[in-house]
C-alpha cells in the first residue's frame, strides 16, 4: 500500500519532471536560434532597410515593431487599468457586471486572425485609418485588452480591504484612495498583467499582416496612417516566401532579434516592477 510518504515523493518526482522538460524545451529553442541566427547579427543587418527581398537588414522592422508596440499599449494599458478600477471598486455585483466579466474573459480567447479581420473592417475601411501604424496598434491592443484587464482587476482586488478602510478613516475621498492606495499598491501586478499582454502583442502576426503593412516597408512611417514594418511579419514572410538558405538565416536572424528585444523589455519591465514591490513594502509595511 503507497502511504502518504511515497505519494508526496511522487508527486514532488513528477513536478520536478514537468519543470525540467519546460525548461529544457525553452532553452532548446533558445539555444537553437542563437545557433543559427547569431551569424547574421552584424551592424549592418540591424542598421540597414531591406531590398530585393533577400538583401539588406531589418533596421524598419526593428523599429516598426517598437512603434506598434508602443501605440498598442499605450491604447491597451490606460484602458484595461481603468476599466479594471471600475470592476473592482464602482462596479455592482450583479449580472450585468458578470456578463461584462464573462465576455472579457471570452474575447481573450478569441484567436487572433477575427480580431484582425476585424482591425481590417472597422479600422483600416470603415474608420478610413488605412494600413497603417494607427491601424495595427489599436487591433494589437483590442487583442491583448482582456488579458490587461483581468490581470489589473486581480491585482487591485488583492490589496488588502484594510488599506482602503485606513485611507477612507482618514479623510481622503474613494478616488484619492483608489489613485494614492489600491492602485499603488497593486502595481506590481498591473506591470505583470501589462508585460503578459505585450508578451502576446510583440510577436503576433496575423493582426499586424492585415492592419499594419507587409511586413517588407523598406522605410520609417512619417506618421501613424502609414504602414509599417514589423519583424513577426518579416520573419513570416522571409520564412515562407524565401527558399534559400540565406532567406532562412535571416528568418533565424530576424527571430534572434525579436527575442532579444523581448528578453529586453522584460528585464526593464522586471526591474520597474521588483522597484514598485521595495516601494510597497516600504509604505505600507
């Protein structure tokens, strides 16, 4: 008979097991793409636009990919911590404010070649947008908008009630406690729910290809009803399109690139983070 012992034994055996092959698959592919990419990182392909489709560098695509980014989330985050506030703190409990929560969790599920279709409808026709910046940032951020709000709405319903009543018995009115206390407080975990989203909108490629460019522009938008490149989509394209093996060493060139810049913001956003935690328990003990 297995007693209590053995079965935490094999429990802890089998965790250990489910962590290691995650983290031996991550390395792999790592490993695997810096092997392969790492030949063609030289000033000239990170500094230099493409031409002849095999040619040049990526330089657009690096900097189109920052851009989208950026009006992404600066459409996604104010949005999804505001509409966060409201769920958690304005918000009654009733079936409405479950229907909301219910189709927010649903749209994060929706896969996002519809929430592309649907930039390409209203954004780039019926708004007149066009392909452009503009066009491709608001859909990356239709797409990643419920993953920012339920992550700002658990993180602001985990402070603790007492913060509030403290912030209340003291004379600030419900918005100041929400600005200066439950906001403060759960910042760490919006900067969280902030890099998932952004996570999932840096590499997306579907929604860029059909509101944002073809991922080739060979030039910097002048304005954000221009198109844009992006490396996701560049790397699809050279990818698919490209049958040598000078166009694959630059799908592995392009993808080492993506991750690089994606290791970057998150070490810089862990760092605001891990200083907004020293903060917190620094204030609020």
């Amino acid at each position: 008979m297995v007693t209590e012992q053995k079965k935490e034994k094999i429990i802890k055996a089998f965790l250990y097991l489910t962590t290691s092959i995650s983290i031996i698959a991550l390395l792999s592919i790592v490993i695997y793409i810096v092997i392969n990419g790492a030949y063609m990182i030289t000033p000239e392909f990170l500094t230099t636009a493409p031409y002849k489709f095999e040619m040049g560098g990526i330089f657009p695509q690096i900097i189109g990919t920052l851009l989208l980014v950026g009006v992404c989330m600066c459409f996604a985050g104010p949005m999804g911590v505001l509409a966060a506030i409201y769920l958690t703190e304005y918000a009654p409990n009733n079936i409405i404010t479950k229907t909301l929560r219910f189709f927010v969790e649903s749209l994060a599920g929706i896969p996002s070649i519809i929430i592309g279709l649907f930039g390409l409808a209203f954004l780039v026709y019926y708004m007149h947008f066009r392909i452009s910046l503009l066009s491709g940032g608001l859909a990356l951020g239709f797409m990643i908008l419920p993953w920012t709000v339920r992550a700002s709405e658990e993180a602001i319903r985990a402070v603790p009630f007492s913060y509030r009543e403290a912030s209340l018995a003291l004379g600030a009115s419900k918005w100041q406690t929400i600005k200066n206390v439950s906001v403060q407080a759960a910042f760490p975990g919006i900067i969280t729910g902030l890099l998932l989203g952004l996570g999932k909108a840096i590499g997306e490629t579907a929604v860029v290809l059909l509101t944002a460019g073809s991922g080739l522009e060979s030039f910097l938008p002048r304005s954000v009803f221009e198109p844009v490149a992006s490396l996701p989509v560049y790397l699809y394209m050279i990818a698919t399109q490209g049958h040598t093996s000078e166009a694959y060493t630059r799908a592995y060139g392009a993808a080492l690139v993506l991750l690089m810049i994606f290791l970057t913001i998150n070490i810089f956003a862990s760092i605001v983070r891990n200083h907004y935690v020293k903060k917190h328990k620094v204030r609020f003990g």
